[in-house]
C-alpha cells in the first residue's frame, strides 16, 4: 500500500499458551499472500528465547521470522517491536526494534508501559501504511485480568486497531469448551464484540462427537467456531515455545543413531534441531535428567540466555560429567552458541554482563576461553567451511548459511577454527567462527543453523554413523519451506470457515 490508508488487520488470539497462535497466523499469512495480498505479520510483545536475526542485524522473535517467510516478505523489526528473552523467572532482556536493552524485572517493565506502547503503535501503524493486510498474533491469553491494565499485547491491540479476533483453543489440553466461554467470560463487552469465530486446535479422533458442544458455545457466547483443526503429523512448522519440544529417555531399540539434545533450563533457538527430527533412522531426544542420558551417539549442547547458570545446572544434575564421560569413549559433541562457549577452558565477565561471577570454569573439552561483553551481535551470515576432517570431513569448503545472536567473544591460542563468515548482515567480512578438536569431534560455533545446512548435517551424521560402524541407508533432503507453508495453508482452508475469516476481515479474495 502506498495511498496513506491503513490496511485491513486480523488478529489471533488463543485461549493459553501453546494453543497454536503461532502457526495458525503462520497459515492466514500464507493463505493471504497465496490470495495476492501483500502481508505482514504482527505481535507487538513477544517472550520468548527463540529469536532470530533480521538482515540488518535485528533481533525478533523467531515465530514473527517463521510468519514473515509464510507470507513471502522479509522479516523486520517492527513486525515484533518487543522481545522479551527470560533470564531467571523474574528478570527478563528487554529488546526493542530490536536492539538490546537492560534486563528488568516484571514491575519495573511494567511501568514502562506508555513508552512501550507508543513503539508497539508506531510500529503496527507502519506496517498497515506498506502492506495489504496484518496478521496479528497475541500472547498467553487475553483474559488474565490481573494483567489488564498492563495489556500491550492482546485486546489493547485489538482495541487500538479496531481488529476481528480469531480465538484459538488447544483441545489436546482437555476443557477446551470451558477454556473459551472462560475468556469470553473475562473480556470486556467491547472486547468480546471483536472476536468473530473460535478455532478448537489440536483435535484427534470423530469431529462429529464435538457438535453438540459446539451448539451451546454458540449458545453461550453469541460466536460460532470458524474450524476443528484436527491433530497433524506432516506439516513441519518450527516450534515457537519450548512447552512444544518432545520429551523422553533414550531407547534401547532405538534408530541408528540417537542424538542427545541437553534441554537447558534457557535453553535458546531450539528450532536448530528440526532437520534432525526429520532425518530417517535419527532420534533425538531431549535430556533433561542423568537417568535420560542414555548411549547416545551424538551429544549437543544447545544455545542459551543464561550461559553460566545453565553450565551450574549440567554439574548440578550430573549432566556434565557424563558428557565428558561419552566424550573420553569417542562420542562426537557439538556447541552452539552458549554450547560452543561451555565446552571452553572458561567464561569471564569482567563487567558482570552475563553472570554475578567473573569467572565460571568450562567444560575443557576445547582450548578457548569465552569473555562476555555489553554488546550483542546480532546478523545474519554465510560463512564456508575449511576444515576436513572429524564431523566436517565430508563438507569441507561447503557454503553455509544461518545467524548469530550472542553476547562475548571466544578465543584461545592455536584455535583452530573450523568455519571464516563470508558475510555478515549482508556486508563482506572475513571472520573466522568456531572451533574443532584436534580429532575433529568437538565441534563448535557460533552460527545458528548449522544443521539446516544440508552438507554440515549430512557430514556430521555419516561422521557418527561411520564411528557407530554402520551406514545410513538414506538421508532426507533440506525441507523445502516454501511447500511446508503451503501445505500448512491447504490444510486449514479446509478445515476453517475461510468464508467467515475473510468477511471477518473485510477481505475478498484478489
């Protein structure tokens, strides 16, 4: 749009966390943009660890990254004004239009509402003045009244853009029927005139059973449900919470190769993972307790906010101790990011940026020692590898691309660094990342994304499969995106009145 007016708006909302906000707007937004809208999605506060870097170094929540890409535009700032990155459970990274700012306690944010507020407005506002339509997403819920007078998010964004509200309930959860009346109960009259259809998500078994619930949702509340979208298996749409991420023990009848995730307390930017997920005879699973260890043939160790605590809590539950212990037995380890860092001699922080500590001892397990600084970097990068051997033996000189969202600088004497960036943030550099044993099976770096890079996570796998003595028979292919989104799109349009969500929007198709 370039005519001044703003554009038309809709806005997700659901009835908790989890409830499936995020890949829903994800779907309108493809749906839209397939419609020959331009579209952009929105949310104005986001908490959340999973972020990601903008191309010009911004950082966002990853969800708002996830629907910029289902909508077929380039993420920015202001689609995620606010991002809040959770350091301990009362004190939280403020980042706003993406820039860092000081941690600060729930209270002390809170009163920086008004401030707050006019960012979040100028932002959404910006982005109605460019694009055909804003697909705006809530958070938590709307009906935490406690909260109302706080509220930047939710309702008030309703309020303030005059938004049809789309209300998403998790089925799987149990009391979906008691989760929406609940909120509508909670809303105010103004507010509950604004949603326009309720979403039941998460559905397994006979639709049909729901009817006569439905019938007296609609009873009750004056507002009929837009769609039943059952339970699915075979889309692929990054997680948004870590509340999403499978749990279990490692099996004794296991695939061929079992990768051991540890789930940090913070843990950050857990969607590095996903191609794992998909490749055939891989398991991972996420470690949590020593009892969970298991033999794994892979060990990763994934980023975090909080790198220090989190390195107190692998000692505490005796986490790190079997790490070193599969690693003496010749188990291949990788660190991302805070992982990277932890497998380091040690981490100091001379200005107490990260921790209260000026110095926590590392795992040893690579010749580095990380110093943490008051600057963030944050870009989006290509980087080549130029190392063959160990993990990287089979993709040497192979072009990688991902991003880094970290705090310090890691060096050590005689590092051997595994990868150099190319690019960062779109402008040349020559930087070396990372680093590699001398057996070439630790592996660290600094770059998310390294496993959504074909060449890197086939290498590693042949890598472990060769060591284990056996051969992975086959190996997926990168997941193509673009289908996934559009996959995503054909299974809500039928499963949802999309009839309704356009009228509710004031959209007819192009």
């Amino acid at each position: 749009m370039s005519n001044g007016k703003l554009s038309r708006v809709i806005m997700v909302q659901g009835t908790s966390s989890h409830a499936g906000k995020s890949v829903f707007a994800a779907a309108l937004c493809r749906i839209f943009a397939r419609a020959g809208y331009s579209v952009a999605p929105f949310k104005a506060q986001n908490m959340s660890l999973n972020s990601f870097a903008t191309p010009d170094g911004g950082e966002i929540g990853r969800s708002q990254a996830v629907q910029a890409a289902a909508a077929m535009t380039t993420p920015r700032v202001e689609m995620n004004p606010v991002l809040l990155k959770p350091e301990s459970d009362n004190l939280s990274q403020v980042v706003v239009l993406g820039r860092p700012q000081r941690a600060l306690a729930a209270r002390d944010y809170y009163d920086r509402k008004e401030e707050l507020w006019r960012t979040v407005t100028a932002s959404l506002d910006a982005l109605r003045r460019e694009f055909d339509v804003v697909v705006i997403e809530g958070a938590g819920s709307p009906a935490e009244i406690n909260l109302r007078h706080v509220d930047i998010v939710n309702m008030a964004v309703a309020r303030y853009a005059n938004s049809p509200v789309l209300l998403v309930g998790d089925i799987e959860r149990g009391g979906v029927f008691a989760q929406l009346v609940g909120t509508m109960a909670l809303l105010e009259p103004e507010e509950r005139e604004l949603v326009k259809g309720f979403v039941i998500n998460k559905f397994r078994g006979d639709s049909t059973l729901l009817a006569p619930g439905i019938d007296v949702l609609r009873e009750r509340t004056g507002v009929s449900v837009a769609g039943v979208l059952p339970y699915y298996f075979d889309i692929h749409i990054p997680e948004e919470d870590v509340l999403g991420l499978p749990e279990g023990a490692a099996r004794e009848d296991g695939p061929d190769i079992d990768v051991a995730v540890l789930r940090l307390p913070h843990i950050a930017n857990f969607d590095d993972f996903d191609p794992l997920h998909r490749e055939p005879g891989v398991r991972v699973h996420y470690v949590t307790r020593a009892e969970e260890f298991g033999e794994p043939d892979l060990v990763v160790i994934p980023g975090s906010k909080t790198t220090a605590a989190d390195l107190d809590w692998l000692r505490g539950r005796g986490l790190a101790g079997l790490l070193l212990d599969a690693r003496a037995r010749g188990t291949p380890i990788v660190g991302i990011c805070a992982g990277y860092q932890m497998l380091g001699m040690e981490l100091l922080d001379p200005d107490s940026v990260e921790s209260p500590r000026l110095r926590t001892p590392g795992l040893g397990l690579l010749p580095c020692s990380t110093t943490f600084l008051t600057a963030k970097v944050t870009h989006q990068v290509r980087a080549r590898v130029t190392e063959e051997r160990g993990l990287l033996s089979g993709c040497s000189g192979a072009e990688l691309t991902g991003y880094e969202i970290h705090l310090g600088v890691t060096s050590g004497a005689g590092l051997t660094h595994p990868l150099v960036l190319e690019t960062r943030s779109g402008e040349r550099v020559n930087q070396p990342d990372g680093a590699l044993d001398a057996e070439g099976l630790t592996l660290g770096t600094y770059m998310h994304g390294l496993f959504h890079n074909r060449a890197a996570r086939q290498s590693i796998l042949a890598c472990v499969a060769n060591r284990k003595g056996i051969t992975l028979t086959q190996q997926s292919t990168d997941a193509d995106q673009d289908e996934e989104f559009d996959k995503l799109a054909a299974f809500v349009c039928e499963h949802v009145d999309m009839d309704l969500v356009y009228r509710s929007a004031g959209l007819w198709g192009k």
